[in-house]
C-alpha cells in the first residue's frame, strides 16, 4: 500500500495554502517533505524506484474504498471527492490533489489519507482513510456574566455542533485577549481547554471549556509627547477626549486605557496641529510602557511640522450661488492661519445636522446631489492656495414619502408633522425639523428616529424618503399613597397621551383603551381627611384636522377641610370648595418662525366657604368669583427628545388677566378702604368693647366679601431654559424665571389668591386659590415666602445632566446643580441679586408608564427666613411628575 498524499488535522495552515493552490505543480513543491515516495510494489513487477511528481502516469480507477473513523457513509465521502470508478486518472496528479482539497474544504475531516491498495492491469484500486473532525457538545465560559457569554458564543461560532478545530480554539483565545485589551485589560488570560466526550454515540464530540481571567483595567500614569515645541504637553493630552493620566480631581473621565480610544485620540492631536496651522504634523511612533500590574505610561514621538496660511481660495463650478455667497459661509480669509478641520466644518459639518455650511446651503436648496471638495492647488512658501469644487448637479424632488413601525398611532397624527411632501423641493432643513417635530410628540422613542433616504436618482433628480419611527408607551398611570399634610395621601391618575375621542364608542377600539389620534385625556383623584381633588382635562392639538391649533378643556372640583386642632381630625361641617372649568386655544404661528405659539384660554374659578375661617381670608361664609383671561406666547426649538433635550431653548411669556370691575361697577373702594382701616383700629383699640369688636370684625368680612366677590387682578410670568451640548451627552441648562401680581386699583389691593409659594421641590398636593409651587431645591417648601404667599418671585439656575441610559423603556438621567431665588411682596424690597442660594446633586428616572420619577439632594447656603443659623443644611426632595 504506498501512500499518495495526506493532510493531518495539525497541520491547518497547510490546508490554507492547499486551498490556494492553483495547479498541481505547485502543490507538489509545498508537499514533498511530508509525501512519501511513489513505490510500486514488485508484485505490480515495478522496482522500487521513486516516482517524480512530474512524472505520474495514466490509471483507470478500480474500487475506492473508505476508512477511519468517520460517521458519513463510503458512497457520500466517494461522491463527494470527486473520484469515480472507471475514471481515467494520472497518478500522481491533479485529480488526487483536487479530491484531497475538496474533503479538506468541507472542514468535516482530519487525517485525511489517500492509499493505493493494488495496481492490476492498468487499474488502480484506492482507500480513503480519514477521520471525522470532533463536534462541540458543551461549552462552558467562566469569568465573565452571564449576559456577556451569548455574545461570545455568537461571535465566535461557538453553537453546539461547530466542528472543533485548532484553528477555532486559536481564533477564539486570539479575539479574546484581543478583545479585553482594546477593552483596556492589558493582562488578560485565556485559557480554552477540550474534553473528548465518550459516549454510545459514534460521533466525535468534545466538551469546551474558556476560563477568562480580565484582570485589572490598567491605569495611565503618565503620557509624555516629545518632539513638541509649538503645543505643550497640557494643550495635547486636553485633545485626547477618551485618553487620561490618573488625576484624583476628575471625575467624569476616567483614566484607564482603552487601546480604540486611545487610537482615536492618536487622531486627535493630529488633528488639533491642523487646527493651529501645522498641516504636516504626524505621529512618528508611539509607544505603550508597562509600570506595573496596574499602571502604564504613553510615549508619543511627533513630528509638528511647519506652519501653514491660507492663500487665494477659489470657487469653481457654482452657478447657484455667487462666490460673495459662499464667502460668507466659509468665513476663511487669505492670510488666516491654515485650519483644515475647520474648513471642512465650514463646508459640511457632520457633528451638526442643521448647521450653517455650504453643504447644507445646498442641501437645504434642492441640491441634494451636490459635492463640494476642497482641494490644495499649492502651498509654496507655506501659503496653501484651495479650490472648492462643486458640482451642484440636478435639483432633487421629493418622490415616495413614507412612515413604517406605526402600530399604534395611526397615519395621518404622523404625516401632519411631517414636512416634506411628494414633488416638494428636497431640504435637508426640512428633515431635521421633521425628525424633531416626531420626536416632540412623546409617542415614539425619539433616540430610535430615523429618516431613510432611498433610491436617490441624480439622472432624474428625485428621491424617496422613509420616516422609521419605534413606538413607546405613551399613557400613564399614577398610584401612589403617603403621608402628608396630616394624614394619609392617595393619588389615582390616568393619563392617555396618545387617545382617540373618535373611537370611543368602537368595542374593537379598547386595547386596551382606543388610542392613535394623537389627543390627550387625563383623569386624577386624590383624597386624604382634609381634601378632595378630582380634574379632568382634554386636548386635541390639531383642532378640525387642518391647522396646528390645539384645543384643550378642563374640569376641577377640590373640597378643603378645615383642621380641627383639638381632635386632630378634619371638621366636615367647615368646609372651602373650589369649582374651576378652563377652555383654551393655542396656534402655532409662522412669524417671526414657526417654533413660536399663540396661546389663549378663559378660565372660571368659584371659590364657596362655609363657616371656614382661617387667616387667609377675612370672611369665613361667602363665595368669590375669579373670571380671567390667559395668553401667552412661547417658542420652543429643543431637539430631540422632550426627555433629554441636548440642543435649542424654551421660553414663555403669559399674562393672566381679569376684567377691571373697579372702573364700572359702582363701588367705592377708597371709600371701603377707609372704613376698613377705622374698624381694624376699634379692634385693635384696647378701649374698645367686646360688641365693638364683633361688630368691627363683621364689618370687616362683610367689606372683604364686597372686595373679592370678583377678583380683580392681573399676573405676569416668564420661564426661559437653553440647552447647551459642552461635550458629547453632557448637556448644560441654565434657567431663568419670574413672576409678578398686581392690582389695577390700590385701594381694592393685591388679591390673597393666585400668589407665589417658593422653595422645595416644587410640588404642591392641592392649590386651593391658584397658588403656584415654584421649586427652589435646598429649602424646606414654601418656606421662602410669607404664609399667604409672595406677589412676586424671582429664580435663576444652571443645571449640568448627563444620561445614564436613553433606552425606550426607561431614559435614566443624572444631573448637578445651582440655584437661587427670592420672593418678595412689593417693588420697593425687590432686589434680584439678594436671593437665597443652593447647590446639588440628583437623578431622574423617565418610565413611559409612570412618568418622571427622581430624588435631589439638596445644601443650602442662606438661612430660611425668620430661623436664624439654619444655613449649611441638606435637603431631600422626592420629585414625582414634574415638567422636565
């Protein structure tokens, strides 16, 4: 039996080259010092002589025969090789070597083997000896979680059943420990350890074991430049965004190595020399130097090269605008000190999609199918004359408009914020303002939005585009109980921000409520022992179907109390009830932009006290009537997500006004006011009879009850907030507020409703006359204004915040702030400079099904007014469906 070629199972890189082999005489080359000699034996009367490869001759194959230890049956593994019975042959020669390959390409075989067992009359009669390679059974992976294991497995195909070769198990311990270094695990171990399984089942199988031992992420001690003389050390290691050396004073970028992000910082200071002129800088070799187990040190050699102006700067190719034009969006001069990454933000900057570029000049045009190169003519005597190159090509045309992944919200609450139409000119501008109206709506998760630009056709200048949307849950639910005010609290709301009116009496509609019409519908209860809350309240914010103008209406009902102070309980006999009903409009308008809205609403307001005497109100039996008109004007451009907005500003602006009754109805205020000020001297008179008193004291609700019978009034209120990107994710907010209340008549004076109560949280359990909660964290609430409440308020903080997760089931955001603000309750102690200052820490947690959720931590610097030395104390504000 004489041996005409085979491949081990160790030998795989000889089965790669094997596979590459292109003819026969070059396989032998690679072969020959593990090919035994071609004896024919001399029972086949031929002497042992050595046949050359080169030299085979011309058989006819007899019986092929299979061995080994192998599962699949002899008429596959014959068929499959390619060799047949009666086939004319040379031996040795490229039929062999094709069979050898093609059982080796299967990566099913090992050991494979290619025998001559005799030689009769011309014939040839051969055996293929091979060995089924082992399947993988079980696979264990410690050191790692669990969650981590499944993405290992996937990425190294490593499934029950894969083939186990040397090959695999080099592969995978060599993608791990690449793996966990570029992760900065510089001394991670890998150890992947085979067991053969012995069973009754003939085919091989092993059992894997990976043992992975990360270690320690390695620390950077140091990072040294050398060849630097224009940058210092300090400017370089700052343009490494990911890449730091231990410093114990920072806190938000950690100093461990991570071989990607190093790379990418490598990047980086290449880039900040092209930002101060030096064109030619580049990295001349780096190097990674190994402390310890736990530290290491950079060294990075460079070469700065020379500094660099720019000269001439040509416009070529554009028609559609003038090169004055473009000028003035380049803003580069000749003589300026060469910057290459700012000329290319200038000409289309990736970071912004709204920014103001040339790309997106033309892009926001109609020019979709523009290019603008930027391309160095000369740069002699370090002066780099630059031709920007356009072609401007066809203007392109909105085709197929389209949306996918609504489920729930139907068709057209989506196309009527969009703002590209079929046949309308392509505008980028127009995509990025649609990407942020969809993400403002809260129905879909605004970090998954994504406008796919399709079958773009230059020749015939038109484009389609599909607005691919993931919905989230949109309503939600409160319930919650506490203790507060005395007693228990129990809060039940229902809040469907994505509902359909239209739908209500559809039984297929409830899914479990009829939903995608975009509207809003809120119910809330709330009850302890001294209250009573119930609202509701709806909106449709595309009233009729045809124009953005929202139409909203709410219905309250709240009954107080009064506290009983000898039996702690609430006594039902007194009681103060409020009755309100508000309808409103609001427009979005289109000058000065579209991002400003018109609001206005009517709201009514009874305010009824039986036997309730408390020291907000001098009458305890009677009623007040508050009529009052609202209008506001807002602007809003934040982007994207209402959650987590990262860029744009908010501001509003409202007046609430009531009729002046004063100037026609008849009363006498001055008048009234006098005789006020005479009764409170009887009762203040120490002379005065306990009948004067009464009398006096009567008189007093009586003029009271005439004063307040209509409030008169008018409100002003102003909030503003930015939202500022300083790197990525980490967005700054500072805001600004204020409020004001006053009185058309003096001598009617400020009414005791309707009034400012800062300090806390910001959260009020019931608001019996109008009153607003305005947070100012640090401070116990309501504490920094007088018991009835300020007239006017003033508020400035700056808020850092950082996500943590912005997934759809849950947008998890931490933040860091300073505050400080003041009430006052008249101009002449208005002071917007003196305010009470406070500073902290807090989270925010954003569950579609429960709303917003958080905690601060709050220190104040100031003592809360009338408790000297209370400063340099901590708060804690639980903060539970607050505005963003």
């Amino acid at each position: 039996m004489k041996l005409l070629l085979n491949i081990k199972k160790e030998n795989d890189d000889l089965g790669k080259q094997v596979n590459n082999l292109a003819n026969i005489s070059f396989l032998a080359k690679h072969i020959k010092h593990f090919i035994a000699a071609l004896l024919f034996a001399s029972s086949f009367n031929i002497q042992g002589q050595e046949l050359l490869y080169n030299d085979g001759e011309k058989y006819t194959l007899g019986d092929i025969s299979v061995s080994g230890n192998t599962s699949f049956s002899e008429q596959t593994i014959v068929a499959y090789s390619g060799l047949r019975k009666g086939k004319e042959i040379k031996i040795p020669g490229e039929d062999i070597s094709a069979a050898i390959k093609k059982l080796w390409n299967s990566k099913l075989f090992s050991d494979i083997e290619i025998y001559i067992t005799k030689i009769e009359d011309n014939i040839a009669h051969l055996e293929i000896r091979l060995s089924d390679l082992p399947q993988l059974n079980e696979l264990k992976i410690n050191g790692v979680k669990k969650s981590k294991k499944e993405k290992i497995i996937e990425e190294n195909k490593l499934k029950k059943g894969t083939k186990v070769t040397e090959n695999l198990r080099t592969t995978t311990k060599n993608f791990l420990e690449n793996k966990y270094k570029k992760e900065g695990f510089l001394n991670s171990k890998i150890h992947i350890n085979t067991i053969d399984v012995k069973d009754s089942i003939e085919t091989a199988r092993v059992n894997m074991v990976i043992n992975i031992d990360k270690g320690e992420k390695v620390k950077i001690k140091d990072i040294v430049f050398n060849g630097n003389t224009v940058l210092s050390d300090k400017k370089l290691r700052k343009s490494m965004k990911s890449t730091k050396k231990i410093n114990r004073f920072r806190i938000l970028k950690r100093s461990k190595f991570i071989d990607s992000a190093y790379q990418a910082d490598l990047s980086s200071v290449i880039e900040k020399y092209k930002e101060n002129g030096y064109r030619d800088a580049r990295i001349l070799s780096d190097s990674l130097i190994v402390n310890d187990n736990k530290t290491i040190s950079l060294k990075i050699d460079v070469n700065e090269g020379e500094l660099y102006t720019f000269g001439d700067i040509t416009f070529i190719g554009n028609t559609i605008y003038t090169n004055e034009q473009l000028g003035r969006l380049l803003r580069i001069r000749k003589g300026d000190t060469y910057n290459g990454v700012l000329l290319q933000k200038r000409i289309a900057d990736n970071s912004k999609p709204d920014a103001q570029d040339i790309t997106n000049q033309y892009q926001n045009n109609g020019y979709l199918f523009s290019t603008i190169n930027p391309v160095e003519v000369s740069a002699d005597n370090n002066v780099i004359d630059m031709e920007i190159r356009i072609s401007e090509g066809k203007p392109a045309y909105f085709n197929n408009v389209s949306i996918s992944g609504n489920d729930k919200t139907n068709d057209h609450v989506i196309y009527r914020e969009i703002r590209t139409r079929p046949g309308q000119l392509y505008s980028k501008a127009n995509v990025v303002r649609t990407i942020r109206e969809l993400g403002q709506l809260g129905f879909f998760d605004a970090q998954e939005l994504v406008p796919d630009i399709k079958n773009p056709n230059p020749t015939e200048g038109t484009v389609d585009i599909d607005y691919v949307v993931k919905e989230t849950g949109s309503s939600q639910i409160e319930l919650q109980g506490g203790y507060g005010g005395g007693g228990f609290i129990g809060t039940l709301g229902l809040s469907f921000n994505n509902f359909s009116i239209k739908d209500i009496f559809k039984k297929d509609a409830y899914k479990p409520i009829p939903m995608g019409d975009g509207q809003k519908l809120a119910l809330r209860l709330q009850a302890s022992r001294f209250y009573q809350t119930y609202s509701f309240s709806f909106s449709e914010p595309w009233l009729g179907g045809k124009r953005p103008v929202q139409f909203s209406a709410s219905l309250s009902q709240t009954k107080q109390f009064l506290y009983n102070s000898q039996t702690g309980n609430a006594d039902k006999n007194r009681s103060f009830n409020i009755t309100g009903i508000t309808f409103g409009l609001a427009k979005r308008l289109t000058v000065p932009d579209d991002f400003f809205t018109l609001s206005q609403a009517v709201s009514f307001q009874r305010y009824d006290l039986n036997n309730y005497n408390t020291g907000l109100f001098t009458f305890g039996d009677g009623y007040s009537n508050n009529l009052s008109y609202t209008v506001g004007l807002s602007r809003n451009n934040t982007s994207i997500d209402p959650v987590f907005p990262t860029a744009g500003s908010s501001f509003s602006a409202t007046a609430k006004l009531s009729l002046p009754y004063s100037l026609f109805n008849g009363v006498d205020y001055d008048a009234l006011e006098k005789e006020r000020d005479s009764n409170n001297a009887i009762i203040s008179d120490n002379d005065s009879s306990t009948l004067e008193i009464e009398d006096a004291s009567d008189r007093i609700s009586e003029i009271d009850q005439e004063r307040y019978k209509w409030l008169e009034f008018y409100k002003v209120t102003f909030k503003g907030d930015w939202y500022t990107q300083i790197v990525k994710d980490l967005v700054l907010k500072p805001s600004v507020e204020f409020g004001f209340l006053g009185a058309y008549n003096n001598a009617r004076g400020v009414i005791p409703f309707e009034r400012f109560f800062l300090g806390g949280d910001g959260l009020g359990n019931y608001s019996l006359d109008g009153r607003e909660a305005v947070q100012l964290r640090g401070y116990p609430n309501q504490s920094l204004s007088d018991a009835d409440g300020g007239t006017i308020y003033n508020k400035f903080s700056l808020e850092l915040r950082y996500p943590i997760t912005l997934a759809a089931s849950a947008k998890i955001y931490a933040l860091g702030f300073l505050e400080g603000g003041a009430s006052y309750n008249s101009f002449t102690d208005y002071n917007p400079f003196n305010v009470n200052r406070s500073a902290g820490l807090g989270i925010r947690i954003f569950m579609p099904a429960f709303g917003l959720l958080g905690i601060d931590f709050g220190h104040r610097f100031d003592d809360i007014p009338g408790s000297p030395g209370s400063s340099n104390n901590w708060e804690t504000h639980f903060i539970i469906g607050q505005q963003f």
